[in-house]
C-alpha cells in the first residue's frame, strides 16, 4: 500500500524590523519561501515591526508569497473542516 506524500505545508516566521527578506512571487524559486534568484517579480520585504508572517512553501497560492490555503483541497462543510483540522492533515 502506497501512502500519500505529506503535504507542503506554510512556514510561519517571525520578522523584526531591520531583517531584510527576498520572496518569492512567482512560485518557482527552489527554496519557497525564499527567491534565490534575480527574479524581477520578488518581494523585498523590511519589516517595520516584530510579526509573524503565514508564507506559502507549496507555490500553489494566489497571494504568493502569503499562504492562502491553497495547499488543501476545499471541503463541503464545516464538519469536514473540523475533522481535516483535528487530524492534523
């Protein structure tokens, strides 16, 4: 019996003023979160201030480099939600 892969799931990290941050936007740097190359579409981010950032990993959200949950697949209800949520899938 083959199992599924593990889903990519979103990085949170903490940012504080003075770090300097290149994201990726487009989806296809190696190293999601990060743009590792001269991409024109990369975000340079400088925080003003201490905050956690949701940022995608799986390349698979519209709101690149943020995650918006596109690395699950939607649900019917918000029963399967709860169940999705509390078996940590």
């Amino acid at each position: 019996m083959l199992s599924k892969p593990a889903p990519v799931l979103p990085e949170v990290r903490q940012v504080k003023p003075g770090d300097t941050l290149q994201l990726c936007r487009c989806g296809r740097s190696s190293q999601l979160p990060d743009c590792v190359c001269a991409c024109p579409e990369k975000l340079e981010l400088l925080p003003e201030r201490e905050q956690f950032l949701l940022l995608c990993r799986c390349g698979l959200s519209h709101r690149l480099p943020y995650c918006d949950g596109s690395h699950h697949p939607p649900v019917r209800s918000l029963k399967d939600r709860w169940w999705r949520f509390w078996r940590g899938v």
